[in-house]
C-alpha cells in the first residue's frame, strides 16, 4: 500500500436510526434536512458523511452533543452498521466482513477509547490491559508482558494488581488507554478520553496523550467537544453539526476561514495568534525579494510576536524545520492577527 | 371495596368521559344490590347458576393426565427425581444429616459447620457476621434442632444452585431473545402470584412424595426473581462497557463469559439473595405436603399447642434466615481488593485455608468430644416446656386476657363477620362491576378490562363464594394493616435515627419465612379468624411501613425546605409536600402489603379458614390436579388484578411528577 493512501476512507455515509432506514434512505429525496428527516420519524445520526483519514495523522471530529460525532467513530470501527455508502479501511470495505472477519481487524488493526473508560470493573489494571490478548488467545506469559509495558508506558506501574475503582479518573483513563494499546493498533479511536476528567487533569493527560502520539506515530481519530481541545491536537479538525460534517480543514485554516457561520460562532473568542502558525499565513514565495533571516513556520503567531514588533521587514522569509525557505509572511497580516484586528 | 379506595385518594384530574364510564359502572352495581334488597333480583343474576359453571377443572385432570400418561412426561420427571434429583439430596443428606446413603461420610460434626459458617462471615462481613454465623449454627446443635435444620438445609443446598443456574439461563435466554421474554413475562407473573399449595401438588405427582417434590417446588418457587435480575443486570451492563468488550474483539460467547454476566455481578448476586431466601420459605412449607424438617416440626408443634417448642422452632428459622441473608447480601456489596505484588501464596488464600485448617480440626475433635459431633436427646439446653408455661402464664395475665378476648370479639363480631357478610350478599355481577370500576377508577382503562376478564373467570371457575371470603380476609387484613403501618411509617420517618432502625427491623422481618407470622397469632387469639387476619396484618404491615419511611425520606430535602421556608406547619408539610411526592412509592407497599396478604391467607389455611386456601390444602392429599389449579389460578387473578391497577397507578403518577 502507498504512503499516501488514506487509511480510513468515508464516502456518503449515511447512518438513519428508525423503523425502517434502508427503504427510507432508498426514497429519501436529495437535499433534505436533518429538520425534515427528524419529521419524518427518522434521526440521521450521520448524515451524507464523506471523509479521509491519511497514515499517521490526527484527525479530530469536533461537535456539540447529539452532532453525531460518536455515531460517526462508531461507524468507523462498525460497532454500528451504516445505512448508506462506504467505509473503507486500509482499503477493504469493512461493510463487507463477516463477523470472524471483523472480529480479526478489531484484535490487530483497531484500539478504542471510551469517554467513561469503558473498564471491567471486576479485572485488576493488568488483566484489564491484557483484555484484548487474551480474547485473541495469546498465551498467559505473553500478554502479562505485553500488558506490563504498556502498563509501563502509561506511567501505571505499581497499580496493576488495583482494580478499577480503587483508581481516580485518570488513572482510569490510562488503564482504559494502555488496553486499547496492548494490542498494538494501526487505527486509535479515542471517544472524548478526557471529557469526564476535570480541567487540571485534562491538560496532564493532553500533554501526555501527544507525547505518546510523538512516540507511537499512529493514525488517530480523536472525538471531543472541546474546541481548544481540537485546536491543541489535531492536524486537521472535521467540525459536525446534526449528523453532517460543516467543515474539515487544519486548525490555521478553521481559525482563519471558517466556512460557515456555525463555525465561526466557534472560533469567534478564539485567540486566533495563538493558534495559528507562520506558514499557515504564509505566501508563495513568487519572486519575493527575501531579505535577512527567515522565521520558523512551525511557530505561532503569538510565539513570534517580539519578533512581529520588532522587526521593521515588510515580508519576513518562512522556513521549515530544515530550515528551507517554504513562503514568505505579510507582518502587516500577521500583526493583525496578533492584536485580534481582521 | 370501600374500605380500600379511601387509601388511594384519586389525585387524577379525571376527564369527563372517565367520569361517566365511572358512574355509569356504579349505578349498575347499586341498582343489581337494591334489586337484591328489595328482593326482585332473578337468582340467576346473584350467583351464577351450577349449570352454567363450565367443568374447568375435570376438563384440567384430562389434559394434565394426557400430558402425564400418554406422552409420557411422567416418566421424563421420575427418572429426573429418581435418578440426577434424588442422588443430588441423597448426597447432602448424607454430610448433612446423616443419612445412610452414598458417600457414607456424613453427617459432618456440627462443630466444624459453625466454625466454616464462622469464617465465612468474617470473609464477607466482618466479625459481626462472624458472630451470627457461628451463633446460629451453636444455637441450632445447644437447642437440641441440629438434626431437623439439617434435614431443611440440605434440601436448601441443592435447591438454591439449581435454581441460581437455571434462573441465570432463562435470564439470559430473556435478554437475548425478545420473544422469549415476551413469552415469559406474563407466566413468570402468574407464578409470582401464585399460592405455594399450587406448586407443590403437580410437583408431588410429577417428582414423587419426600424431598425431591420438596427441592422441585422450592426451585419453581425460587426461579422467578434470578430471572427478572439475571435481565435486569445484563440490560444494565453500561454500553461503554460493551463496546470496549467489542473493540477488543470478543466473540459472541466471550462476550457473555468475560464482559456481560461479570459487569452484572451485583444484580446476579442480589439474584442469589433472592433464591437463597424465597429457598427457606418454601422449604419450610413444604411441611403440608409431608417434608421432614423445621417447618414440619414447627406444624406439628403448632398444631398441638406447644407453644415453647414453636417458639424455639420459630427462633431456629428466623436466625438461619437472618444468616443465609446478612451473609449473601454482605458477599453482593464485597468488592475485590487487591493484593501488594509479591504477596505469597498462603497469604492470599489466608481465609480458605482457616477455614480447612478448623474444619478438619473440629472434625477430628468431634471423634475423640463426641459433644461436638452431636448434641444428644437428654444434653440440649431446649427449655420448651418451661417457655410454654411462662407465655401460657404471660397470656393468662388478667389484663392480657381481657384486651386480647375483648379484641377477638370487637373483631369478630362488629368487623369481621358483618363485613364479611355484607361482600357476600353482593349479587356476583354487581361485585365484578365495583371491582371493575376501582380498577378502572385507579389503574386506568386496561387495569379495568382486565378486572373484568379476570373476575369473570373466577366467578365461573365455581369457587365464587370461597374466593369472595379469600378476598374479605386480605382487604380486612391490608385495610388494618394500613391503619396501623402508616401512621407508624410516618411517625418513624420524622427521625433520622428512628427511621434508619425501624427499616432494619422491616428488612429482617422481611426475610423471616411467612410461617414464622402464624406463632404470635395462634398465641394471642388461638385458632380462629382473628388469628388468621392478626397474622396476615403483621406480615403486610411490614412493606407498608417500610416504602412509608422509603417514600417520605427520598422527598428532596429542597422540597421540605421550600415548604419550611412558606411557613408551613409540620402537619402542612406532611400533608400538601411530603404525602404527595411520596405516594407513588407508598403504593409499591400498598401492593406489595396485598401480594403478601394474598400469599399469607393461603398459608393462614393451616389455622383453619373457610377460603380457597383451605380447598387447596385439602386437595394436597388427593391427587386432584385440575381442582388444585383452578383454585390457585383463582387466588393468582385476583392478586394480579390488584397488582395492575395498583402499580399502573403508581407508574402514572410517578410520571406525571417526574420522578424516577
């Protein structure tokens, strides 16, 4: 498989909870709205849903409750079977595995994390963690060593022999993450991890979860409703609204242009400098004249602030981490990001 | 039915059309009991004429001797009772009590039972329930019962696990299949409500006189709740939960054995509480049909006035119920703890291996004491006739006597018999129809459809005026169980304190055998129907008392404040805040007061009654099946006629508050 082949690919999604969703969707006339579909008697959980998730990226679906954000993980992983369209993962239409096939795919392939942890609530943290190799039939030695790593690598260690309910909440939730880790997956679903933690919490565990992804480089599909929380994470946001998605795009691009006014009610009280980067507000280059030394791209607007002021460069040269000039940044455009003038 | 409706104030802004069908059903009742009155009802229309009555139950004997003989079931239930069944209680019977029979090990020194019970308190709950394991147990050996416990307890130890596995099966066969469930729901209810004497006539034609119809009747009777909870829990089970089982890629039967019947563990376990418990009451009973045990010496000392021995006998049954039901109830609230790594094996298994260490201990003491192995006829401490003397003396008190034979003819006399005279002068239509619009009047528009069809068949079945005394003894009962629980419920839930010791005491008395009620009432008024409502009252008044204090307690404590704080009085609060948030939960006791009573009345039988139960009890030692069915079907429709109108009632209203 090409690197650049998408490893989640979505086209028309459609789920519709109801009697009858096949025959419904069969007849349902283009264009209708969740509104009118909602009169009908049907909720469109996902509706008309056409999305891509590339190798190693990190992909966070951002919505208010009830947008659908959950369905559409869950659509991902086939814990719910659509209604319409196809999902392919690396490739195979899951819609078409049997249930030995996709019970395969789940032990290899897929790790999930749930907002309540989603724990047995009768299993030490080990046997917990170890869970998803013993369903697959790894022998007794093996999987106690897996576990113990990644028991390890969550930062647990000394607790494996607690049980759930002697642990805090985020405790709870590393167990809940080192489980879906143990078996080693190329797809990490993770279902608002964070959102039952408390505020102090939730940055610890933020900052641990992107030293992990640092580490693990795996293909993400991160479900919050927390839009600084999408902003800190992600490499691109799909923001959802009753079931369909109003924009996908990376973060600099959501801040700058919100594609509809759903989304820019979101990035209204945004600190726009602090999220968006130089070479998201970057030129083409275009036979600029480049003068003195070029500014990180990787940098935000806030960071290069001293910079921003006190430079008197009307186009100041962008580089990229190896230090390749990539386009060339407005300081006009960019201070007016930073003192929040359009 | 009077008395009954004031109970239940109709809060209900009830439509016009109600209000008609309501009327329209009472004036028809009125004008068939003034036509009686005035003596110009056609008798066809005050009792169903004989003719007319269809012969349900000969037609019953016919299908039940069909199904028996010619397909053969019977020989299907005597090869379980004769072959797997009887092995199983041969082989407790033998550890337990004794009997000659394989493995020839028994019976086990009392001793060693005491200290197990001993450690397997302290392993659930502490030295407290290690106390009243072992106290129980020394109790039983000092007071001279060891044998005749035993004879129970080991019809208990193989009924209660089988009834826990196939209850847990069912249960989940009604979780996974939807028309199983359905299927199942109704007849479960009927057997809820079902008297006891229904189970076990089939059971001793079907499994043979002696303890296997004994344990068959015990696991019909224990099943119904380990299904309801097995459903209960596994419906439960948090989708979180799920999920992460299917992420993990369980297949279908990892998920059963490793996600769902673990993560319903509590409910699962407050399942087996249930079967332990609902195993003794009826072990117990199974005295009528001729059981060896603690019930049938409990009958035969009842029977002949032995009052001391009864009451040791009475004190036997409750300290194993309290037993059996701290310890399984302690065992549902324990979690697992976790251990230090590096733990060493003999530490982890600490209580196990105690437990072996003094059970193998004691036994080997029991060869060289034999005290310990067995405490002798002329050795046991029972003080039964001394007791007898001390109540018969306490009872002869000239102020005892006279308040409890001037309450006997209060009763009697200007309660009991005039009421009981009045229902029965009813004309059998005019009765339906008042039945019909309570129902209707309470429940709703189906509760009233099916009082009437289920009143109906009563009225046809033959026993009109037998189930009409069967209904006259619950509502006396229940109306004065109400008289008195209530006011009691609202005065202990005034204090914190006083209500959290009388819910104890509700609770325990809960778990006491419904048999254990018939002592106290044979003691104050001897053998008559005083006796039999006395008992029936105690034993209702206990659920009423109890969801009083649960429904006044669970108002929200802004509710209560917001009155305070309106400058309302005490008895303002109580009666415009507290009563009406707590009603709906008042009404789950009410109707649990009546299910009780209508279990109660039919074992209120053995003191001598002119009910259903006392047809039913007869039936016992013939082999009259259609006949036993048709009375405890008779029993069965009128309680769940209750039963619906009463928790429709309380479902609505609950729903219109916005509570639960």
């Amino acid at each position: 498989m090409s690197a650049t082949a998408p490893v989640i690919s979505a086209k028309n999604v459609w789920k519709l909870f109801g009697p009858s969703p096949e025959s419904y969707l069969k007849s349902l006339p283009a264009g209708r709205s969740f509104d009118e579909i909602r009169a009908d008697g049907y909720i469109a959980g996902v509706k008309d849903v056409s999305i891509e998730v590339g190798r190693g990226e990190m992909l966070v679906i951002m919505g208010l409750s009830g947008s659908g954000k959950s369905t559409l993980v869950r659509c991902f992983s086939r814990l719910h079977d659509i209604t319409g369209g196809t999902i392919e993962v690396d490739g195979q239409d899951i819609m078409s595995l049997s249930e030995r096939e996709l019970i395969e795919l789940r032990r290899n392939k897929m790790g999930m994390v749930f907002q309540s942890f989603g724990l047995l609530p009768h299993r030490t943290v080990l046997d917990n963690v170890a869970f998803p190799l013993e369903m697959r039939g790894q022998d007794r030695h093996d999987r106690r060593e897996r576990a113990l790593e990644v028991i390890k690598l969550v930062g647990l260690e000394g607790r494996e022999e607690y049980f759930p309910r002697e642990l805090s909440g985020g405790q709870q939730q590393r167990v809940g993450i080192a489980r879906s880790l143990a078996i080693e997956p190329d797809i990490w679903f993770l279902d608002e991890p964070f959102s039952a933690l408390d505020p102090l919490i939730r940055r610890e565990m933020q900052d641990e979860f992107l030293r992990l992804q640092e580490m693990l480089g795996k293909t993400i599909v991160f479900i919050t409703h927390d839009f600084d929380e999408a902003l800190r994470l992600a490499d691109r946001i799909a923001i959802m609204r009753n079931g369909a998605v109003e924009q996908c795009d990376t973060p600099d691009q959501i801040v700058m242009n919100p594609a509809t006014e759903y989304v820019a009610k979101f990035t209204e009280d945004i600190d726009k400098a602090r999220v968006v980067h130089a070479k998201g507000l970057a030129k083409p280059v275009n036979g600029h004249a480049l003068e003195g030394a070029p500014i990180n791209g990787g940098s935000t607007i806030h960071e290069l602030a001293r910079i921003l002021v006190n430079d008197d460069r009307i186009l100041l040269p962008v580089a990229n981490d190896k230090g390749v000039v990539t386009g060339v940044l407005d300081r006009d455009t960019a201070l007016n990001v930073l003192l929040g003038a359009e | 039915m009077a008395t009954l409706s004031t109970e239940i104030p109709d809060t209900s802004d009830g439509t016009w059309g109600r209000t008609k069908v309501l009327t329209a059903l009472l004036v028809t009742a009125l004008a068939l009991i003034l036509a009686k009155a005035v003596g110009v009802l056609p008798e066809w229309l005050n009792r169903i004429p004989e003719a007319a009555i269809p012969p349900t139950a000969q037609i019953l004997d016919a299908i039940f001797d069909f199904i028996q003989n010619d397909l053969g079931l019977i020989y299907v239930t005597r090869f379980i009772a004769e072959g797997p069944l009887e092995f199983l209680l041969d082989t407790s019977a033998n550890l337990l009590e004794g009997k000659r029979r394989w493995p020839y090990l028994g019976p086990i020194p009392w001793s060693a039972i005491a200290a197990v019970a001993a450690v397997v308190g302290y392993a659930v709950g502490g030295w407290r329930l290690a106390a009243l394991g072992a106290g129980t147990f020394i109790w039983t050996a000092a007071i001279g019962q060891w044998k005749i416990a035993m004879q129970t307890m080991s019809v208990i130890v193989v009924a209660a696990p089988l009834a826990f596995l196939l209850g847990l099966v069912l249960g989940i066969a009604a979780w996974k299949y939807g028309w199983f469930e359905r299927m199942l729901k109704p007849i479960l209810s009927v057997l809820q409500t079902l008297p006891f004497f229904t189970y076990l006539l089939p059971a001793v034609i079907f499994f043979k006189v002696g303890p296997t119809a004994g344990a068959v009747a015990t696991i019909t009777f224990a099943i119904p709740p380990m299904i309801l909870m097995t459903t209960l829990g596994l419906k439960k089970v948090s989708p979180e939960v799920i999920e992460a089982g299917q992420m993990s890629g369980c297949t279908r039967w990892q998920m059963l054995r490793h996600v769902y019947v673990p993560a319903a563990r509590t409910e699962v376990l407050v399942g087996v509480n249930q079967v332990i418990m609902l195993c003794l009451a009826m072990v117990v009973l199974t005295a009528f049909i001729g059981m060896p045990g603690l019930g049938a010496k409990l009958l035969a000392m009842m029977g002949s006035f032995k009052l001391g021995r009864s009451f040791e006998i009475g004190v036997t049954i409750v300290l194993l119920a309290v037993t059996l039901d701290r310890m399984s109830k302690a065992w549902v609230v324990k979690q697992p703890v976790h251990f230090e790594r590096g733990t060493p094996w003999w530490k982890r298994h600490q209580i196990s291996l105690v437990a072996l260490v003094l059970f193998v201990g004691f036994t080997l003491l029991a060869q060289v004491f034999p005290i310990l192995a067995e405490v002798g006829r002329k050795q046991h401490l029972s003080q039964g006739k001394e007791i007898d003397v001390v109540i018969k003396s306490f009872l002869a008190i000239d102020v005892i006597k006279g308040t409890t034979e001037w309450l006997r003819w209060f009763l009697n006399v200007k309660v009991l018999i005039p009421f009981r005279d009045t229902l029965l002068a009813i004309p059998t239509p005019a009765f339906i129809l008042l039945v019909v619009s309570f129902a209707y009047w309470v429940g709703g528009r189906k509760p009233g459809i099916y009082a009437a069809i289920f009143f109906t068949i009563v009225a046809f079945s033959g026993w009109w005026d037998r189930s009409v005394i069967t209904l006259y003894t619950v509502i006396s009962a229940v109306a004065l169980a109400t008289l008195i629980g209530i006011p009691l419920g609202v005065v202990a839930a005034r204090s914190n304190r006083w209500s959290k010791s009388i819910l104890l005491a509700c609770d325990t008395a809960q778990t006491f055998p419904s048999f254990i009620y018939l002592i106290p009432a044979i003691m104050l008024f001897g053998v008559n129907d005083v006796a039999v409502v006395f008992s029936i009252l105690i034993f209702a008044a206990v659920p009423l008392i109890r969801y009083t204090i649960i429904g006044l307690s669970s108002v929200p404590p802004e509710m209560t404040e917001a009155a305070d704080m309106s400058g309302s009085t005490r008895r303002q609060k109580l009666m415009s805040v507290q009563f009406p948030l707590a009603l709906p939960t008042m009404a789950v006791g009410f109707n649990q007061a009546i299910m009780f009573a209508f279990f109660m009345v039919i074992i209120a039988a053995f003191i001598g009654t002119q009910d259903l139960g006392q047809e039913l009890q007869r039936t016992l030692a013939g082999t009259e099946l259609g006949k036993n069915f048709v009375l405890g079907l008779n029993v069965s429709l009128m309680a769940l006629t209750f039963d619906m109108a009463i928790s429709s009632w309380a479902e609505q209203r609950k729903k219109r508050l916005g509570l639960d």
